[in-house]
C-alpha cells in the first residue's frame, strides 16, 4: 500500500520525531510504499497567499503553488499524520498544509453549492499526536484535533475508511516507561495498515 506519512515538528530530537522515524520505519519493513513528507524540513510554507485565496475555486490553477503536494496525496492509499497538539490545535504549519493542499478539486468538489468528498483515494487514516496536558484538560477544551481527525477527515476520504487516533497526552509528566508503551500502541496499529 502507497502510505503518505506528514510530519510537523521543528525539533529532530524531539520525541514526535522518534514518532516520525518509527513510523516510516515500521511502515517500510511492513512492506508499504512509504511517501514521507516532514514539513520543516521541506521548508513548507503555511500561509495562503492573496493570488491562492483568490483562485482557490479556479480547478485549473488552485493547486499549482502545491502541485507536488497534491499529486502525492492524490497518490496515497493511506495517510499517516504525525504532529504535536499546541494549545490544542495542530502546529500552523500543518494547518496551512490542510488548507493549501486540501483544494476544491482535490479533497471535495462543490456541487450545487453544496460540499462532496473526494478524497477517496485514501482508505485509511491514523493520526499519531502528543499533547502537553491530560486527556481531561483536552476534553475540556473540546480536543479540536481529535474532532476534525474523526469528523472532518473521515468525511473527505473514502466513505468508511477507518480512522485511528492516537495520543500520548500529559507529555509533560511522561517517563521513558509512558514513552516506550506509546510507541508500542503506534507500532500495533502500524501493523493492521
């Protein structure tokens, strides 16, 4: 299976990198087709330009400034997300990937007006995450990213294509003990892609 896995931390040491590493590496010795994009270092550029905002319904030049992007999630069977929750969203950097990659004519059409899916190259998700605070503190808040990994997401990719969400939350009480079982929990569901 071709798997896009996207990345989207600054730091190489950081534990979401490990998390990136593991994650094309069990990918790849599973035998999947592994497409690996880490956004910093391919110096990705988040922020929508006036030119993109004003041809974003144009199907025939919205998604030239990320041609490359587009065609490799077009091309995934898979999608693997791996990214830190900051004050309980997703980096901007993969923010902006969503909506500079995530066009009309690439993830939905518009129909009548109305939105249709359209994704649906894309028969799998799993999203890998850390959060700072606890699982209740991100109940609280409304946990947006497990909202939109669950609901949006699903909802552009082929219709009843499993979403899986994996967090590690109160990353800043973790041990090498709570590191080790997370990483273990990633790698089992790596194993059913």
């Amino acid at each position: 299976m071709r798997v896009l896995v996207v990345h989207a931390h600054p730091v190489a040491a950081s534990f979401n990198a490990s998390l990136y590493r593991l994650t094309i590496n069990r990918l790849a010795a599973n035998g999947h087709e592994v497409d690996a994009i880490d956004l910093y270092e391919d110096g990705f550029d988040p922020v929508m330009s006036e030119t993109e905002r004003l041809n974003y319904h144009d199907l025939q030049v919205n998604r030239q400034p990320v041609e490359a992007y587009v065609e490799r999630l077009l091309a995934a069977e898979a999608l693997v997300l791996v990214y830190p929750v900051w004050n309980y969203g997703f980096p901007a950097i993969l923010k902006g990937w969503f909506d500079r990659v995530f066009l009309p004519g690439v993830s939905f059409g518009l129909v009548g007006g109305k939105v249709q899916p359209s994704l649906h190259n894309i028969g799998r998700i799993l999203v890998v995450t850390s959060y700072g605070g606890s699982r209740f503190r991100s109940w609280l808040m409304g946990d947006p990213p497990r909202k939109i990994a669950n609901r949006m997401l699903r909802a552009t990719v082929r219709p009843g294509a499993p979403v899986t969400y994996l967090a590690h939350y109160d990353m800043n009480l973790s041990t090498d003990q709570t590191r080790q079982f997370f990483m273990s929990r990633v790698e089992r569901a790596l194993d059913k892609i």
